[in-house]
C-alpha cells in the first residue's frame, strides 16, 4: 500500500504542485488522500482539483465569530485530516501554527517546510528577514528546511533535511523567493520519499 499524504496549504500551493507532480512522476511513491486549506483563494485548491486529489476548505473565521476557541478549530481540522487516515500531514505554506488539540492526533507524523535554515529566521516573514540581516551585513546566506513538528513551537523541531540557499547583491524578494523556492520544491520531495520508502 503507498503511502497516503494530507497537504496543508494557504496560498499558491507551489510546494504541492511538486508533490503532485513527483507523485505523477513516480518519484514519489505515495498519493496525496486530501489537500486542506484554511483560505479560499488559495490557488493550491485549484491545482488539487486539476490533479483529481480531494480538496477541502477549512477556515477558522467561523470559530473565531461564534467564539468558539482555537483548540476546537485545531481538533476538528484533527478530524477532518484524520478521516482520510493520511501517514503523513505535510505542512506546505501553511499559515496557521497548529496546537497540540491537532499535533496530538499525528505524533511524529506533520512534516514542516520552512524558508530557512534551523533557528535562522522563523515566521512568516523568513524571507524578508534574510535579506534585511544580509543588507546588515550579519548573513550571506539563508536556505530551507524540512522538519518533523512535535510541539506548537514556531518552526522547531527535528530537522530531516536542510539546504543552504546563497543570498547574492541587487537580490530583491521576489529574485531571492525564486531561488528558494526551487530548493524546497525538490528538498521537499526528496525528504518525503525517504519518509516513505
Ligand atoms: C514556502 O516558502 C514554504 O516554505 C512556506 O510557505 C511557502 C509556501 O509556498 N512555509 P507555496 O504555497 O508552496 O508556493
């Protein structure tokens, strides 16, 4: 039986696309059982469905206006994820930093991608933060990682695979966004076969 994947996405889904596409490929032996994510418009539904992979939506808006707290909205996504039995939950740009109401439920088994190296830059801004400490002159490169996350702690934990990206003079966010991101497109991939081979 091949693996089974649950990816969590927010925005464009680039990360996806090279699961999808590996998976399409062979190189990855698995199959992706659902993508979740917390927005709409998130342009990683559209390609789950152009790929044929079960998609759904899942935002915390409306926990947030019924009052209804984080932990509740943490352990129905738990459930939800859960109801397609993935081996692994893949967080691939997902904006939402999950509590142990979900990590609980896949202990050792939610995989993190993240725009920097080990304790560098964590956040949702690890780009913008790489090239402001390189305009410091503190850093002459960043890189990405792809790590297991045991607890709520912001892009921590045991770290599976990890790779220097260079920062260059004249890099803007957007020349230094593309560099990285095609080390995590193959990083990513790359780390998952090895998860489940
Ligand atoms: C990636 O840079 C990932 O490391 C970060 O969010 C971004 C998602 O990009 N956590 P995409 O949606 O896969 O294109």
């Amino acid at each position: 039986m091949k693996s089974k994947l649950a990816v969590l996405i927010s925005g464009n889904g680039s990360n996806l696309q090279a699961i999808i596409d590996a998976v399409a490929a062979g190189s990855l032996d698995a199959r992706i059982a659902v993508v979740v994510s917390n927005r709409k418009a998130a342009y990683g539904l559209e390609r789950a469905r152009r790929a044929h992979v079960p998609d759904r939506y899942f935002p915390l808006k409306p926990y947030r206006d019924a009052q209804r707290s984080r932990a509740e909205y943490d352990a129905e996504l738990a459930a939800l994820v859960n109801g397609y039995t993935p081996d692994w939950v893949v967080l691939a740009g997902w904006m939402h930093i999950l509590s142990e109401a979900f990590l609980g439920r896949f202990p050792n088994r939610v995989v993190n991608l993240h725009p920097a190296l080990p304790g560098q830059f964590p956040g949702a801004h690890a780009i913008d933060d790489a090239l402001a400490a390189f305009a410091r002159g503190e850093v002459e490169q960043t890189g990405v990682m792809v790590h297991l996350v045991p607890d709520a702690r912001v892009d921590e934990g045991p770290v599976l695979a990890e790779q220097a990206v260079p920062i260059r003079a004249g890099d803007t966010h957007e020349t230094l966004a593309e560099r990285i991101h095609a080390v995590e497109h193959r990083l990513l991939v790359e780390t998952l076969q090895k998860l489940v081979g």
